[in-house]
C-alpha cells in the first residue's frame, strides 16, 4: 500500500502514562477487564443481530457496522497497552507504529461516518416514518455502509502513505500511549506543513462534514418531536434516538476536546485521559447504551439464551 521510509528510525517508545508498576498493575487489570467486555459485548451485539429476525432492521444492521469498528479499534490499541502496562516497556516498531495509526484512523473514520448514516436512518424514522421502509431499504442500507467503509479505507491510507513518506531522525520517543497521527508528526525532520494541510483537507469529510449533519438531522427530530401532542408520544420517539445521541456526544466530545480545540493550557495527562475516552471506554459503552432499555435486543437475548441452556440440556 505505501513504502516506509524509515531513515535511521527502527524503533519507538511509547511513554504512556509513565505510573509506578503498581499503579501499572492496577491499570493492566481494569483494561483487562475492560477489553474483556468490550469484547464481548460487540460481538455480542453483532450475533444477536445476525441470528434474530427481529432486529434485522436499518439501525440494528448499522449498529452491527459500529460495532466491528469499535473491535477494530479497541484491538488495534489495547493490546499494546496492556503489554506495555504489564513489562513496564513501550517499544514498538516503526512499521508497528505505522500500522497501528492507520487502523486507528481508519476504524475512527469508519466510526463518524456509521455515526452519521445512523443519524440520518433516526431522522427518517422520526421525520418521514410513512416512507422509512421505502427510503431506508436493503439496498441502500448496504451502499450506505459499503460507502462509509471504502471512504474510511481510502482517506486513511492516504494520510498513512503520506506520514510513512516522510524523514524521520534519531527522536524516537512518543509521549501518549499508542501511535497517533500529531506526535508521529513531530518525530519528522521533513518539513510537514503540506501534510498537516493534507490531514486538514481530509479529515473535514470525516469529522466536520459528518458533524453538521449530525446536528442538522437532531434540530429537525427535535423540532417534531416538540410537535407531537401527547407525552407518551414525544417519550417514545425521543428513547429511539437516545441511545445514539448519547454515543455521539460522548465520542464527538472526546475527539473535538484532542484535536479540534486549541492546545494551549491542555496537558498531556488531559489529552491522554481523553484519548481513553475514545479509544478504550466508547467501545465498551457503544454496546451497553444499546442495550440498555431495549425491549428488542433484550428480548432477541432471552431468546438465545434459551435456545443455548435447552440446547445445553440435551
């Protein structure tokens, strides 16, 4: 796909937290436990969706789609988290480093953007519900997909090829615990202004764009919404879009507070602490905001459960 050009860089170091091995040890287990679930719960997610008719609807197919990004994801940066926590090392190679930053900014891409088709499957449910099977049929939920994922891989591979191209010196040492696109950048001895430009012309496709219409969609659900007369009405057409717009604040949030917002007076323990939003903790709450006081997962999980424990029994 590209070619490094690693100059006299074979390795970097990975400062992470920089905690006393007890603290270290504490981390590990917590981020064990958190993976574990994370795990788990997306997988979960994508075989209850799969196996049960009930939930082969629009937003369960995207929520499947958000749900391998956030394996992808949480794979590509806890593992070496734990292994750093564990012996107290954060050595990674330099093509390890790279790949590591291409699969995260692919799986974040990938997440905006089923972020905002998920967005516009609320918004027709709620502002255009006579039409909604019509609009939001199975082909054009599959192109929707296919689309956000080919864009993913495509602006990802992009911005990769071009970091991987350019002079790195003798500073190998990054401070954040996974290789992010802002410090591989300072490790360059090349003059990176034309990247950084690149990385701005990209990402507003993935982040800004996605973000308007995100907000767009939500003034013109809430301006129905307001318009239904009875409350148990509004209750009901506000719980279906509630759990998404929960996941987007929380991971909009978290990424325009790292890289939208000035740095100034930002430090790297904030920064870091944020990147844990995004990269550790919105992968384990995607499945489990979800779920919670969804009588159709719920009940698609009693279901398999069942079939499990008789199956079990025989």
């Amino acid at each position: 796909m590209y070619q490094l050009n690693t100059s006299s860089i074979t390795t970097i170091h990975l400062l992470g937290f920089q905690s006393p091995q007890i603290v270290n040890n504490f981390f590990f287990s917590v981020l064990l436990l958190i993976y574990w679930m994370t795990l788990c719960g997306n997988l979960l997610m994508i075989a209850l969706v799969t196996h049960s008719r009930d939930l082969h609807t629009p937003m369960y197919f995207f929520l499947t789609q958000l749900s391998i990004g956030d394996l992808l994801l949480t794979t590509d940066i806890v593992p070496v988290m734990l292994h750093n926590l564990l012996y107290n090392s954060g050595v990674i190679s330099f093509a390890g480093c790279i790949s590591q930053c291409y699969v995260f900014a692919f799986s974040e891409c990938s997440e905006c953007l089923i972020l905002t088709v998920m967005s516009y499957d609320r918004y027709v449910a709620i502002c255009n519900p006579l039409h909604y099977c019509t609009i939001m049929n199975s082909n054009f939920c599959l192109l929707l997909a296919m689309a956000s994922w080919s864009l993913s891989f495509l602006l990802s591979s992009i911005v990769t090829a071009s970091i991987s191209m350019l002079d790195y010196c003798h500073a190998n040492t990054i401070d954040h615990f996974f290789c992010d696109l802002p410090p591989i950048l300072d490790l360059s001895c090349s003059d990176i202004s034309g990247v950084q430009l690149e990385i701005v012309l990209l990402t507003t496709p993935v982040l800004i764009v996605p973000f308007i219409i995100i907000l767009m969609s939500y003034s013109y659900i809430l301006s129905v919404i307001l318009k239904i007369p009875s409350v148990s009405g509004r209750k009901k057409a506000f719980l279906t879009c509630s759990s998404h717009l929960i996941v987007v604040s929380v991971f909009y949030g978290t990424l325009f507070g790292v890289y939208v917002l000035p740095n100034q007076g930002k430090t790297l323990k904030i920064r870091k602490v944020l990147s844990l939003m995004y990269t550790v903790v919105t992968p384990l709450m995607n499945p489990i905001v979800y779920s919670l006081r969804n009588e159709h997962i719920n009940k698609a999980f009693g279901t398999v459960a069942r079939r499990f424990f008789q199956n079990k029994d025989k």
